[in-house]
C-alpha cells in the first residue's frame, strides 16, 4: 500500500507524532490519518478572523486573506438526535 501526503501551501511541519490506517468492511474504504506537528507562526495575533458557531456548520471562519473553512456539525447532531431518541424510549 502507497500513501500520498499532501498538505496546505505554506505549512511545515516538523515530525510526525501518530500514524493509523483504517479499513471500512461496508464501504471497502481505507483511511489514513497523519499527526503532525506544525512549526509556530512567528508573528502571532496578526491577522484577524470572523467566527460563526452554528449546529449544522458547526463553525464558519472567514480569514483576512479572503480563505474561508467550514467545519460540518451534522454528525454531532446526529449523535444527539440518536441519543435522545434512546432516552426517550426509556
């Protein structure tokens, strides 16, 4: 088995600190998840970003540079869900 790294443009990291390979029986998928770390910025606090905390986005940023992440809640709030659909059986 081959893996390919990739990253963000202008990241490095330094070493690698954990390394799993999983494999998905239903959907014949096999994962690979890389810990790093990064090396520190060296000039922290100078830029500045928009937060939006949400439920199904569980968080919108939009950066200075125009880069915009949104992070996906529909999973905690499936779990949520699931769990209250179990004490409610109760």
């Amino acid at each position: 088995v081959s893996f390919r790294i990739s990253h963000r443009p202008g990241v490095e990291y330094e070493r690698v600190r954990e390394f799993s390979v999983t494999y998905d029986k239903v959907s014949g998928r096999i994962e690979a998840r890389l810990v790093v770390e990064v090396k520190a910025n060296p000039r922290p606090g100078t830029k500045r970003a928009a937060l939006d905390l949400g439920e199904t986005i569980l968080m919108a940023a939009a950066f200075e540079d125009g880069t915009v992440l949104l992070y996906s809640g529909r999973f905690i709030k499936s779990v949520r869900r699931y769990w209250q659909k179990v004490r409610a059986s109760l």
